[in-house]
C-alpha cells in the first residue's frame, strides 16, 4: 500500500497565499519522505474547494518544487476542456516533472459548473467515456481528427511530447457502482472515496474481475481511496481536534449541494438548524468508520 496526500478543502481563514504556500510546502515534505504522490482537484465557482481551479496549473508548480512523487489531478473534469488541451497542459507537466503526471477524469455533476460547455451537461458521461481513447491516442504521439471551420476535420498532433510513452489514467468513482466495472473494462485505474469498508471490498473484487474478463492483468489496476486523516496518540484528543474543522467541512459540502438544488429547481427542505445537526452526526459516522482520523 502507497499512501498520498489528497487536497480537497473547504475555505477557511488563510488567503489564497498563504494555501498555495502551504501546498507546496506539504508537497516538499511529502517528497522527502516516500510518499507516492500529491493530488489536486479541479473545482469551480463555489467555496468549496474553490483554491483549485485548474489542477494542472497547481501541478506546474508542484512538478518543479519536489524530485519523487507524482503529480496528479484528482480530477481533471472532462467536460469542460477539450481532450487536446487537457494532453497539451499535463504533457507540459510531465515534462516539468520528468516524467510524473497522471490524471483521473471525472464527468462532473455540477450543473452550475457547466457554463464552459452548456450542451455538455446531460452527455457528460457519455462525453467522458467516450474521450478516453482520445486522450491515449494523443498522449502517444497520434494524429487524431477533430471538427474544425466549415465543417471540415482537422487532424491534430499534440507538443510538447511528454516523457512516459503512456498516460497513466484513473476514473473518478462516486457513487454508481458501473463505474468500476468501467473502469475495469478499459484498463484504467480508479479513485474513489470511502463510504463502507464492506461496498469497497465489494467494489474492488468487481473490478479485479472485469480487469480479468477484458483481457488486462487484474492485479495491475491501481485503486486509490482517498480518506480524511489526522494522526493522533489519543482518541479522544484527536476527536476533539478534528470534530470542529471535519463538521465545518461537511457544512461547506452541504451547502454547496443546496446551491446546485437552486441551479436545478429542486429543494432537499433542510433548514440552518437541520444543516447543523447532520453536519454534526456526519461528523461522527466519519470519525468512526469513514476515515484515518
């Protein structure tokens, strides 16, 4: 087992500064101490995790400041980039790291973060999928066809080249269980977060079979979980440090989720006071068996 670190935050009290200087200062860290990799998301338009608009910007200046770890985007939205400009950036970033990158993709579920490509929404996963092979193809040096003006295809040839021959790919899980199965099929990694530790043991046999059944190695699939984590001697010193900043967590996500209810005329009917109190109990299902902390 590698173990990573994983950024995905809320806001909190620090400027945007003072988090991106702490980035790099836990990706220096990290790298002087065996760690596997460091993974950025792509995030738009809300406070939660609104440090991390564009991952492979963030991972430029990742791919520069470490010499060991790889440099990953958890996850780079699909839909809203076009798949030659998704090669061209994280070539760019293989590069700068001498060969590091790797990316997950995501369909996104945001429909307020569909304003770079509104038509894209309802074929997002579809769209996603079927952009896989594109993004391999081109990461090996191919020339593949795209419309271009008048009606006319156009073949493009992606620089700079990157440094690895292929692209190591994940594919973002949250909660449809086919997205294994997906995932297995194709040969790519997986990401997922943990719900129970039952469903992931569950999920992950069903991928291993599906790397099988499509003629991959099945023990070559890399699953990556990521998980809250803090560290402590105590139990109960460590519940109560993390019980504030988790909850706060939680709210933040929540709150979101009733944004994009207002994006999508729908209401889950939770008030301030409701908010709270599942935040809080959350909070706890988290601590005890959702977690490292």
């Amino acid at each position: 087992m590698d173990l990573s670190v994983y950024f995905f935050s809320a806001n909190d009290r620090y400027d945007f500064g003072e988090r991106y200087r702490f980035i790099l200062d836990v990706a220096r860290f990290i790298d002087a101490r065996g760690f596997a990799a460091i993974w950025t998301p792509e995030r738009h338009f809300q406070e939660f995790g609104g440090s991390f608009p564009n991952p492979a910007v963030l991972s430029a200046a990742l791919a520069v400041a470490t010499e060991n770890i790889d440099i990953r985007a958890g996850s780079v939205v699909l839909p809203h980039h076009h798949p030659v400009r998704v090669v061209e950036e994280w070539s760019l970033v293989d590069q700068l790291s001498g060969g590091r990158a790797g990316v997950c993709v995501a369909t996104g579920w945001h429909q307020g973060d569909f304003v770079f490509y509104p038509d894209g929404y309802e074929t997002r996963r579809e769209d996603t999928l079927g952009h896989i092979d594109t993004l391999k193809g081109l990461w090996r040096g191919e020339a593949v066809a795209f419309p271009g003006p008048g009606g006319r295809e156009l073949e493009v040839r992606t620089f700079p080249r990157p440094r690895q021959p292929e692209l190591p790919l994940w594919l973002v899980h949250t909660s449809n269980p086919r997205t294994w199965l997906e995932a297995g099929r194709r040969g790519l990694n997986i990401l997922t977060l943990l719900t129970s530790w039952e469903k992931l043991e569950e999920n992950v046999t069903a991928y291993r079979a599906a790397r099988a059944e499509a003629g991959h190695d099945p023990a070559a699939g890399v699953v990556t979980v990521g998980m809250h984590t803090y560290v402590g001697s105590d139990d109960e010193d460590v519940w109560e440090l993390v019980r504030r900043p988790v909850k706060q967590y939680l709210s933040s996500f929540m709150s979101q989720q009733r944004q994009d209810d207002k994006v999508s005329g729908t209401s889950r009917g939770t008030d301030t006071a409701e908010q709270d109190k599942l935040a809080e109990l959350m909070a706890e299902d988290y601590y005890s068996r959702r977690s490292l902390l």
